[in-house]
C-alpha cells in the first residue's frame, strides 16, 4: 500500500521518477514499511492509498523492486 509519494524531480525516458513509502504486507510474518524509488508511467503515477505488486528480498527487507 501506497503511504506517501513524492517527485524526484528526475526523468527517465520521460517518465517520472517517484519516491514511495510503502507499507508491505507479506503473506506470512510482519508488516513492515520500506522507502523505494522508481520511474513510473506519467499516465498510471500511484496515489496513495494504491495497492502495488512489489517484490522484496526476505533477507533484507530494504531491497525493494516495484513491478
């Protein structure tokens, strides 16, 4: 889930780069929130309260990719 988004300012193949607090709920063990930034689509930018695809790595939950 989406809990906050911000512009970077920065461009990457004309899209916007945007920096996301997220709020992760794995199927099992604890939600936990996590930073993560990325170029997204200028015509489906996430707001808050979106519910995103993500994937983590369990082993340090700050390495985030947004699908």
């Amino acid at each position: 889930e989406v809990l906050s988004i911000a512009d970077t300012g920065a461009l990457i193949n004309f899209n916007p780069v945007v920096k996301m607090r997220l709020n992760v709920t794995p199927m099992y063990g604890p939600a936990f929130q996590v930073d993560a930034e990325t170029a997204v689509s200028k015509i489906a930018i996430p707001r808050v309260g979106d519910k995103i695809n993500i994937k983590y790595n369990a082993a340090n939950t700050s390495q985030v990719l947004v699908i």
